[in-house]
C-alpha cells in the first residue's frame, strides 16, 4: 500500500505532464485546453490508484473475487466520449479536432502510467508527445499544403456590390457557388460571405484575395489557414 504522500505526489505529476500537452492546445486556441487536459490526467491517474489500492479492504475475503484492472480499462474506452466533442465535421469532408481528440487519449494514457508508478515512462511519452504537436507542425504545413482548405471571407455593402465581378473571379479561379456560406454583417446592410476551398500549392490565396478586394462593394477580405 502507498503512504499518502507517494500518492499526492503522482497526482500532482499527472496533472503536471498533463499541462505540458494542454498548454500547447491551449496556445492554438483549441476547445480543449490546459485545463481540460489537466483534468483528464489527474483523473486517470486517480482512477489508476483507485483500481489498485481502492479494493484492497475486500479482496482476498470468503467469496469475493475481483478484477481491479477493470476499473483503469474503462479510461481507455471512456476517454472517447471527451474526444469525440473535440471533433468537428465541416463541410466537403473535412474534419477538424482529431489531433485534440487524439491528444486527450494519450493524456489519459499518461495519468493511468503515472498512477501505476511509471514516471520514466509516463515522462518520455509527455515529451514525444509534445514534439509531435509543436515540432511537427511547421513541417506537415510545409509539406502538405496541397491537402489544405483555407477560408476566404468577404464583407460585402449590400446595396453597392457588385455580384457579377464577384462571380468572375470565382469561377476564374475554380471557386464553385456550392461552397459559399452567407450570413449578416455587423451592419445592417452588410454581407458575410465565406468561401472554402482546397488549394493547391501553385494556387495563389492571395492573388484571389487581391482581385476579390478590388471589386466594387467588397469592404473586407481576410483568409484563415
């Protein structure tokens, strides 16, 4: 049986090496963040010393046959659920949150390793972790870029835009009306339009931009990566 302070102590390292993955999700302004991440790891690593020692009063009695496996196996298939509200399901097939969602079920790996005792373990896997998030990151954007959907939003003067031009450059740049989204501006009278598309990397996102701001009625054009 482990003295209280040996418990303490790997709880408090879970929720700590749990920090180190949440802040990085936190940084790029994910759903789940630090404290979210935090949370996961403490509380796998409680349900870990809970499976161990929270049945220890009882096992070994006339009758009493018990398992106390089980009770750390269910993170493992429990945590899913926290992923799952991680993940978004945009439009054309495209999915957004699975390397959150990924992120919180090897968080919860970590809090269950570091309440069984396996901190070298449970340190390593924390740090390769974290260079996957962060590290690779800058690479996947530079290698991949043909697999990227950028948005481009448009705000619009309801009344003076002039639509036709609008139509032109879209269609001159393969842009089709499928995958536009409108929505009221601040104002009144405005219009927010947001086009998504998958460009490739001989598709210049600017020169779409510029030929979009120039249009007659078209007050602001910003994109998102």
């Amino acid at each position: 049986m482990l003295s209280t302070y040996d418990m303490l102590l790997r709880l408090f390292v879970a929720a700590l090496l749990g920090s180190i993955i949440g802040w990085e999700r936190e940084r790029r302004q994910w759903t789940a963040g630090l404290r979210t991440h935090m949370m996961v790891s403490l509380g796998s690593a409680l349900i870990m010393l809970v499976s161990m020692y929270g049945f220890n009063d009882v096992i070994g009695k006339p009758g009493i046959s018990l398992d106390p496996s089980r009770v750390a196996a269910q993170v493992v298939s429990g945590i899913g659920f926290l992923g799952a509200g991680t993940i978004f399901f945009l439009r054309n097939e495209i999915v957004k949150g699975l390397t959150t969602a990924a992120g919180l079920w090897t968080v919860a790996a970590i809090g269950l390793a570091v309440g069984g005792g396996l901190y070298i373990e449970a340190v390593a896997t924390t740090l390769i972790a974290f260079i996957i998030l962060a590290v690779f990151k800058p690479f996947e954007n530079r290698f991949f870029k043909k697999n990227r959907y950028r948005k481009i939003r448009m705000l619009l003067a309801q009344k003076h835009v002039d639509f036709d031009a609008i139509e032109v450059v879209l269609n001159e740049h393969n842009i089709p009306f499928k995958e536009l989204s409108l929505s009221a501006g601040d104002g009144s009278d405005e219009i927010l339009i947001t086009i998504q598309k998958q460009f490739t990397e001989n598709e210049n996102v600017l020169k779409v931009i510029a030929e979009l701001k120039n249009i007659t009625g078209v007050t602001g054009v910003d994109f998102l990566s």
